[in-house]
C-alpha cells in the first residue's frame, strides 16, 4: 500500500493504532472494541497519506 501511495506522490507514514501526526485523527481507531485488543495488532495497520500541495 505504501509503494502504491508513493507512486502517485503522497508522502506516508506509517503510525502507531490511535497515533496520528493529526491531532483530530488521535483516538479515532476503534477496531478493538469489536475484535478484541489481543488482536488488534496483528491484524491491524495504520498508514497516513498526504498529498502535497506542490503535486
């Protein structure tokens, strides 16, 4: 997914479940509480895509 997003100039990263360089995204994650939090980090990834405005 990463590769694709940077292909089609986005800038990415890659984040922590309920981490975000955005403070209104922080907290948002809510996929534990319907499957559980022992597997909230196997199954789980979080990525953040930008698009510059220079693009």
């Amino acid at each position: 997914m990463a590769a694709i997003l940077e292909s089609l100039g986005y800038e990415i990263s890659i984040c922590s479940l309920g981490e975000s360089s955005h403070p209104h995204l922080q907290g948002v994650e809510k996929h534990a509480t319907q499957q559980g939090h022992a597997f909230k980090d196997l199954e789980t990834s979080c990525v953040e895509a930008m698009k510059p405005f220079n693009s």
